[in-house]
C-alpha cells in the first residue's frame, strides 16, 4: 500500500486516477490546485506526488520548484504536454518521471514502483541484495558475483537492479522498457533482448543454460538464485 497524491485540475482523469490507484490497493488523496496541492504534500506526507503540469493556479512547474525547496517526496509529472523543452524543464525542476497522457495503468503502476525503488535505494545507502552468489549494492552502483566484480554498463546494471528488486517475480518485458528505459509500452523488445544478452555473458549464463535469469515462456523473466550444483 502506497500513500499517492494527485494533484489534477480535471476531475474526470482526477476521479480516473483515484479509481486505478485504489484497484492496486493504494491509499489516494486529490488536489485540484498548486495550492492545494502544495498543502497537501507538505501537511499528509505522502510516498509519492502526481503532478499534472496545467493547474489553474500556479504552473505544475511552479508548483515542483516551491515542493522541492521543502520536501525530497518522489514526483512523477503526469502531464498531456510532451515537447522535449517541457520534459527537461520538469526533470531539471526536479521531477523523478515523466509521464505523458494518456497512458496504461499498467504503465503507471511500473513507474510508480521504480520511483520508488530508486527512492528508496537512494534513503538506504547501505542495503544491498544478495541472492545466490550475486551481491547488488544500489548505493554505489557495484554488483558481484562469487565475490568477483561486474564491469556493468549503467543500463546492465539498472537491468540486473530491476529484476534483482523483484527477485523470483516474473517481470515482463514491457515492464522493463518503461522502469529501465522509461519508453512507452509498445515496441523496443530487441532493445531489451540486447541487453539480456550482454547481461548474461557476464553472469557466465545463455539463454540455453540459465542461471539467474530463468525466461518464462510468452510472459516474461525472472531473476532467481541458482539451483546448487549435485
């Protein structure tokens, strides 16, 4: 369960995202205005804000500088605009995401859920995974195996870190296109098979003979430790 605030002049897609939140077992609070909204986040503490950029008052702009003078809460931007001025504005502003609509709420619930990894890694410097012999520490980007280094690419290594943080739950690809890659559902599978490749020669595995990460036929892959050796 997940304390989410929207904050979202429409209250259609307002009432929408409450609705999809809810489903998911979220704990949802609504705000129409920058004002409200600013209220909010500062007085109920929510895990994560999410911002629509055209509020009535203040811009959502507005609204992301003025939070993040007070407040390091994760914020997604939830938006209509898409032009790159407007997307680096609100990453420079400090968003965590960016999220143009509309969009699938399975797509919404993945970037949720890397926000807050990412968050969540960020706070606990020190926590590491461990599963079998592979080693993951978030903090400093370093992931062993048997005790020997990765030399891991940034992309290899937030691979491993998405899947290793869902350890033995089946992840789909379109799931780590949008938590890795931050792209839209829809195409980009080569991208990831790519990736997986590359990954698993430096876990000493193939596709043929796996051993972390075990493809689960027509869903998906999951990252498990491997079974010991007769």
């Amino acid at each position: 369960m997940t304390r989410v605030l929207v904050v979202e002049d429409d209250p259609n897609i307002g009432r929408l995202l409450q609705r999809t939140l809810t489903d998911r077992g979220d704990v949802v609070s609504l705000a129409r205005t920058g004002a409200d909204g600013l209220t909010a986040a500062i007085g109920e503490q929510p895990e994560i804000v999410l911002l629509d950029l055209g509020l009535p008052d203040l811009s959502g702009l507005q609204v992301l500088s003025m939070l993040r003078a007070v407040s390091s809460v994760p914020v997604i931007v939830v938006t209509a605009q898409d032009d790159d001025k407007t997307v680096v504005q609100a990453l420079d502003s400090g968003a965590d995401d960016y999220l143009v609509k509309p969009f699938a709420s399975e797509q919404l619930g993945a970037r949720i859920r890397a926000v807050l990894r990412r968050a969540g890694a960020s706070a606990e410097p020190g926590a590491s995974l461990v599963i079998g012999g592979l080693s993951i520490n978030p903090a400093n980007r370093e992931a062993e195996l048997d005790g020997v280094a990765l030399e891991l690419t940034r992309k290899e290594f937030d691979l491993l870190w998405t899947l290793a943080s869902r350890a033995g739950e089946v992840v789909t690809k379109h799931e780590l296109l949008a938590e890795v890659w931050h792209q839209p559902y829809g195409g980009g599978d080569r991208t990831v098979d790519v990736h997986l490749s590359w990954l698993r020669r430096k876990l000493g595995e193939t596709a043929a003979e796996p051993r972390y990460l075990q493809t689960v036929r027509g869903v998906g892959l999951k990252l498990v430790a491997p079974e010991p050796e007769a």
